[in-house]
C-alpha cells in the first residue's frame, strides 16, 4: 500500500484512515432503504472508529520530531488539539472520498 500523502507509514494514522474508509465503503454498499448523506457517513465513521482516533492522538507526542516534543511540552493541550483537529478533518475528506468513490460513477 502506497504511503499516505500527510501521513506517510505512520501506522497509527493508517489504522484510523483504514477503519474510517472501512465504515464507508461498507455502508455503501449496504441494502438499506435509509441513505445517509456522505456527510452523515463521515460523522459515523468518525465515532464508529473513536477508539483508533484516540489512539493517533496518544501517538503524536511518540512520532514527533524534536521541534514538535518541544512545542507539546511547552504547551500540551495546544499540541493536541492541533493533532486532533487535523487528523478530525484529513480523516472527515479521507471518508467523504471513499463514500463518494464507493457509491457514485464517476
């Protein structure tokens, strides 16, 4: 599998983006008389997959660079919702891509 575009081989990163395009392409192709917008489905995905998204964010501080270890130190909350709110929106497209690709003829 290539390596992913903002991520690169972080394995922790893999497994959230994985899981969330998991959930997507599985809802896409469920018999249901019920369609949720891709929106919907990417919110979904994102609970649905909490537990791996929480794990990345407990992983930055061990796959940071020098630089970044000195930011989270000087200020850890900052340093976290920053991670948290990148991956919430690289993830949330991420999802809305599969979704998309998964149920639309391009």
């Amino acid at each position: 599998m290539a390596a992913d575009p903002l991520y690169g081989d972080d394995p922790q990163a893999r497994t959230v983006l994985d899981c969330q395009a998991d959930y997507a392409r599985r809802y896409a192709g469920a018999v249901t008389g019920q369609r949720a917008t891709a929106t919907e489905v990417a919110i979904a995905a994102h609970a649905g997959c909490i537990d791996a998204f929480e794990a990345f964010i407990r992983s930055r501080v061990t796959a940071a660079g020098e630089a970044e270890r000195m930011q989270a130190a000087m200020n850890p909350a900052a340093f976290v919702e920053h991670h948290r709110q990148r991956m919430r929106d690289y993830a949330h497209a991420h999802t809305l891509h599969v979704y998309l690709r998964s149920t639309a003829d391009f």
